[in-house]
C-alpha cells in the first residue's frame, strides 16, 4: 500500500470542554488521525452514523446528556455497536470505571490524562 493511499483512522471525539476537544483533536491529528468533533452529546449519536468513526472518545460529565447514557445508546445500534469507545472522564471511582466497562465501554481513562497515556489506549483500539 503506497503512502498516499493511507486512509487516516477517524476518530469521533466528544467532549463539551473546548480545551480539552481542541487538545485532543489536535494531539490526534498530531498523529495522523482525523479527528471530528462534537461539542453537545445530544448530536453524538447522529455525527457517529454520519462518520462512522474508527473510534469514539467520549466524555462521561456533559451536561444535557452523560457519556455513559451515550455508550448504551451506541451499544444498543446494531450499525454503531462494534466502534470502539474509550471513555474519559474526572472520576475515578472504581464502580465507576465498572459501571462504564459495563455500559460496553472498551477502554476507560480518567483525567487529568497523560498525553502518553492517551494516545496509547487509543492505539491499542484503532
């Protein structure tokens, strides 16, 4: 496969928190990903149907709608089931991170992220 024929993995980043969204996208793209973002997690599922991303990361505290309600509502798409989701979020609570793993999350990362880290769990998904 010649280099120009490399089709960039998309990743579907979901996050109200404008400098966490611009350095994720930007740390992704920093790493030949195409990153799409999505501010409000009311169009998170519909942006995935359009996309059809690689990969989600998606914020667990939104307002208007949790990311562990989003990751069921995925879960329960027979089209957006097999994307994985990496779930990030500030709490760190062990029945938290069960209880998101439990929603069908294939990868959980609390904040504050290490860049490192981050990009790891996303290469070990994509």
């Amino acid at each position: 496969m010649g280099v120009n024929e490399h089709v960039a993995k998309r990743v579907l980043v979901v996050e109200d928190n404008e400098l966490n969204l611009k350095l994720f996208c930007d740390l992704l793209r920093a790493h030949e990903f195409a990153a799409e973002a999505v501010r409000d997690g009311r169009e998170a599922v519909a942006r995935a149907r359009e996309v059809m991303p690689d990969l989600i990361i998606m914020d667990i505290q939104m307002p208007h709608v949790t990311g562990y309600e989003l990751i069921l509502e995925l879960k329960a798409d027979e089209t957006l089931r097999h994307i994985p989701v990496m779930a990030v979020t500030a709490y760190s609570g062990r029945e938290d991170e069960e209880r998101i793993r439990a929603a069908g999350a294939e990868a959980y990362v609390s904040k504050p992220i290490s860049l490192a880290r981050f990009m790891q769990a996303v290469g070990a998904l994509v």
